[in-house]
C-alpha cells in the first residue's frame, strides 16, 4: 500500500476562542484525485485519509496506514504548511521510516520546491502564524520545518514543467509503479479475457456453420490471444528489445512491444 498525502484545506485560527474556517484548495478535487484514480488503476492499493482535520492529533488508522505503507506520496501546495495536521503527518512519516526505509516521492504542485525546503513564500508565511500559535512549544515548529526540509530534498516531481496534468499524471503513477518494483499487465489481462470469450463464441457459432471463412476467424482469434500472452509474460519478466535483438528479423518481433 502507498499513502498519498492529500492537498489539506486551508486552516485560519482566531486568539482566545479558536474557531476554524476550511477553505477548499481547488486542487484537492482535481490534481491529487486524478493521481490516486491513476494508481488505482494500476492496481497499486492507495490510502487518503478525508477526516485528517476533525480532531487534534492523527488519527489511528492514519497512523497505521503510514506505518504499512511501502511508499509515501507527499503533494505539497501552496498551502500545505498553513494545516497543522500536514505538518504532523510529515513528521510522523519520517519517524516510521527511519526503522521501515520506506519510499518518499515528493510532488511540487504549483509550488517552488526550494521554498518547501527552506520555508520561504507561502511557507515563511504559514510558520509566522505557527510560531505565534505555538511560542510555547516552538520544538515543535522546528521539528515541522526539519521535517520538511528533509522531505522536500528527496528527488520527487517539479509539476512546473511543461507539460499537461494528465501526462504528468501518468508520468508520476509509472514512477511510483516502478518505484514498487512492480509490473502492471491488467490492459493485457483485460484483452485476453475479452479474445478468450469472443474465441469460445465464435467456436459454438461456427459449430453450426462450419466454413473455411469461419474457421479462419476463430484461428485469427486464437493466434491474437497467443501473442498477448507472450507479450504479458515479457512484460513480467522485464524482458527489454535489446535481451530479444536476436528475434529482430522474426515477424512476431513488432507485436510483442
């Protein structure tokens, strides 16, 4: 399982009786939703934990989450540093990994990444209005700013390149897939299954009308699923074309990549 750290809502605290305002970041419902449908879609078991911000401490089945997860996908936002609550999941994530080694993908959406390594911009902001919360207990703001500084340094994804969300989207999932050392073949198990069932049609109805045209069909089928098979199984041994140079002049060379 991966834990996918999700844009947080904004959250703004009065003095004396603390009250929250939630502001949507536009992005929770666009860039991070599209990210987890694309894991998903790989079969990679994700985890988002939508009630991060109903009480003061994480919750435990956030904590036991992190604590299973092989690999932690950190979206960072403009606003992600005002939520206390990211800031705890950081750390809490770093504290896991020490014993656990776990995989850290940092993602940089609309966001300069040396202003999450160094808290500057909207981050210097959201860690004047910490240290005014917290000037009691400021450990804990410096433990919330090594934390992301130590994240932030991992290699992740600048989402400033050029290129659309959807590729880069895309682009993230196969590097979290490959990152789990992991081969997805379910477009292939999903053709097979459709050319195995259309075979096994095509074999009761030519039963009754047994033509040589009908006959060729159902062979054409058949090799069809063949070569699929062939092709999932190089892609599960991560067979390349350069380990099959010696197949280059055969007909079925082309068809398998």
């Amino acid at each position: 399982m991966i834990r996918i750290g999700k844009f947080h809502k904004r959250v703004l605290y009065e003095e004396k009786e603390r009250k929250t305002f939630r502001y949507p970041d536009s992005s929770r419902k666009t860039f991070t939703s599209h990210l987890n449908s694309a894991l998903r879609r790989l079969d990679i078991k994700t985890y988002i934990d939508d009630n991060l911000e109903r009480g003061d401490e994480i919750s435990q089945a956030l904590l036991k989450a992190i604590d299973e997860a092989k690999l932690f996908v950190i979206v960072f936002s403009k606003n992600y540093a005002t939520s206390k609550w990211c800031l705890d999941e950081v750390v809490k994530i770093l504290e896991c990994r020490k014993n656990k080694r776990q995989i850290i993908l940092p993602v940089f959406y609309e966001v300069d990444p040396f202003h999450v390594r160094h808290q500057l911009g909207s981050y210097a902001e959201a860690f004047v209005k910490h240290e005014q919360r917290f000037e009691s207990t400021m450990n804990i703001v410096q433990k919330w700013r090594d934390a992301l500084g130590e994240e932030a340094n991992h290699s992740g994804w600048d989402c400033s390149i050029n290129r659309t969300e959807a590729e880069l989207v895309e682009e993230i999932a196969m590097d979290v897939l490959q990152k789990l050392n992991r081969v997805y073949v379910g477009d292939l198990d999903h053709q097979i299954t459709k050319l195995e069932q259309l075979a096994q049609l095509q074999l009761q109805y030519y039963k009754s009308i047994d033509t040589y045209e009908n006959q060729i069909s159902h062979e054409a089928t058949v090799q069809c699923i063949t070569e699929l098979k062939m092709k999932r199984s190089i892609r599960m041994l991560r067979l390349t074309r350069e380990m099959l140079s010696y197949m280059e002049d055969s007909e079925a060379y082309e068809k398998l990549f």
